[in-house]
C-alpha cells in the first residue's frame, strides 16, 4: 500500500495551508482529498476531548492504520505524496509513530513569530465559537488548566509556539537531511522561490509556478458578542446548562441556544481590528526567549527580529 513521502507538519497558523493548496497545483505531488487526518498523532485513541465544540473531534480524525492508508489508494504517477497535519509538530507521540511508519519521509515544517501565531490561533478559535474568553491574557492563563482537564492539545496558545522543544525531537529521530524548516515570511514574501526550494527537496519539477492569488485561511473577526456573560454562559459548561440537558432533548438545545447566541452577537465593523496588546507581546516573548536563541542555531536562521518587542 502506498504511504507517504513527505509529511507537511505545522505550525498552525502559520502559512501551511498556503502550502498545501500551492503544492497540490503541481502535477507530481498527490495530497488526499482530506486534509489534515492527523494520523500519527492520535493512532488508536478512541476517547474523545473536553472542551467546547469537541463532541466530534475524534470522529474526523481517522485513528487506523487501515484507513489512513486508503486516503493515497488514488496515487497514481505522482513522485510526491504528501499530507498536512499541523499537529504532528506539538504532540510527542507523533514523531515515534511517523518514524515507526515511514522512516525515509521528508519533513517539512513553516515557523511565524511565536506570539504573533498564538493570538492568530486565539482569534482563529473565538472566530469559530470555541473560545469563550474575549481577553487573549485571560484565555492565555487558562492553557494549563485546560489541558489538566482534557482540552484538545490544540487550545495550547502559548505552548505551541517554543517550536525548538517541538523540532528537537525530530532533529533528534531523523537525518537533518529529511528536514527543511522555513518562516512565515518566506512563503509570504517570496512563495515562488520558497515552494520552488521545496519542489528541488520533493524531486519534483521545479519550473512550475503554482497560481498565488488567492489567500487562504485568513482569520476574519465578523461578529462579537453584545453580552460577555451572557456568551460565556452558553458557551460554558455550568449548572443551569446541565439541568436544561435533563430537560430538553439535544437537537432542541442546539435551536434554543443558537438562536439565543444569534441574537447576542453584532456585526463588527470593517474598521475593528483586534490586536495583541504590547504587554502581553512583551511578556510572551520573555518566555520564549530561550527556546528562540535554541531555534536560531537548530535551524540555522537569524531569528533576532522574533526577540524585538
């Protein structure tokens, strides 16, 4: 059965999607229909997450080795096939299965500015109806506490971004060789000559010059609440909520409450635009510090500019 020769492994939010939709205009390089199965890094869980809007995350994720081989039974000539699954850069147990399955895989992986990713993933969730506070420092002090209680590993804000810990492990399993780490600028300023460096390392015409115009995964704050307490009521697990569920029958909850959160929400003007307070950019920084400084000589890149506040 045909598997995998390279694996496009994060960091969300940080131009992988991009990457995705330019590499699959090539005529040698399959991908799935399906993106992102993250395959290896939930291999034979069957218990589900905690959290907002989990009910049903593991039931999109394919968990089998049998049906994560069926998504390349429509290789054909391609030289190059490939996957996407960001999460595959911040969960542990990946790397140990991606080495298990396809040793010889090509790894590629696009870093942002850790601070700027995490608020992009914040606003990205809040976007989606999943994140229940309106204040990325108080939803940052929840990441910890979440995680303890079962939470997707995707609601890690801050702890996806020390990406030298994450790649280390990497680095660690397989030759250096396999692995090309690019930035968020790279694919943003010069996507030609990046995914151009990218065909060369696929061993796949590297003439061809996929179409760029369009922008993908762009997050785009449309509407906020009217009333926070009254969001983070319906959005929150509390007492009251658990009483209505003895009550009223699922699908009837979801009418009551979505029309209710319907209601409570304004549309955003076309001039809003939220941003990362200079304070809590400062104090991510601080502690990213060192893992930046480690990155730097991991992957041979100035990253000095990630350490400017």
């Amino acid at each position: 059965m045909t598997m995998p020769n390279f694996l496009i492994i994060g960091a969300p939010k940080s131009g992988t999607t991009s990457l995705y939709e330019y590499l699959k205009q090539h005529p040698q390089i399959f991908f799935p229909e399906k993106k992102e199965p993250h395959f290896f890094s939930f291999e034979g869980r069957t218990q589900g997450f905690n959290g907002p809007s989990q009910a049903n995350f593991m039931k999109k994720r394919i968990t089998k080795i049998e049906d994560y081989k069926k998504l390349f039974e429509e290789v054909n000539d391609e030289l190059a096939i490939g996957e996407a699954s960001t999460s595959y850069l911040y969960i542990p147990e990946a790397v140990e299965r991606i080495k298990k399955y396809v040793p010889e895989v090509k790894i590629i992986a696009i870093l942002r500015h850790p601070a700027d990713r995490a608020f992009s993933d914040y606003l990205q969730h809040w976007k989606d109806g999943g994140e229940v506070f309106l204040d990325f420092a108080d939803a940052l002090k929840q990441e910890e506490k979440r995680l303890s209680q079962g939470w997707s590993p995707f609601w890690q804000y801050k702890g996806i971004g020390f990406y030298y810990v994450h790649l280390k492990r990497y680095f660690e399993i397989f030759s250096p060789d396999q692995i090309r780490i690019y930035l968020y600028e790279d694919i943003r300023d010069e996507p030609l000559k990046t995914v151009q460096d990218i065909f060369k390392f696929l061993n796949v015409d590297n003439n061809f010059t996929p179409d760029f115009s369009q922008k993908y995964n762009v997050s785009k704050l449309k509407r906020m609440p009217r009333n926070t307490k009254l969001h983070n009521f319906l959005t929150q697990e509390n007492p009251i909520k658990s009483f209505f569920k003895v009550l009223f029958p699922m699908e009837l909850r979801k009418i009551i409450t979505g029309y209710i959160k319907k209601k409570n929400t304004v549309q955003v003007s076309e001039s809003f635009k939220p941003s990362l307070l200079p304070q809590v950019r400062q104090q991510l920084l601080e502690e990213y510090r060192e893992d930046i400084l480690n990155l730097q000589s991991l992957i041979d890149r100035d990253l000095s500019a990630w350490l400017k506040y």
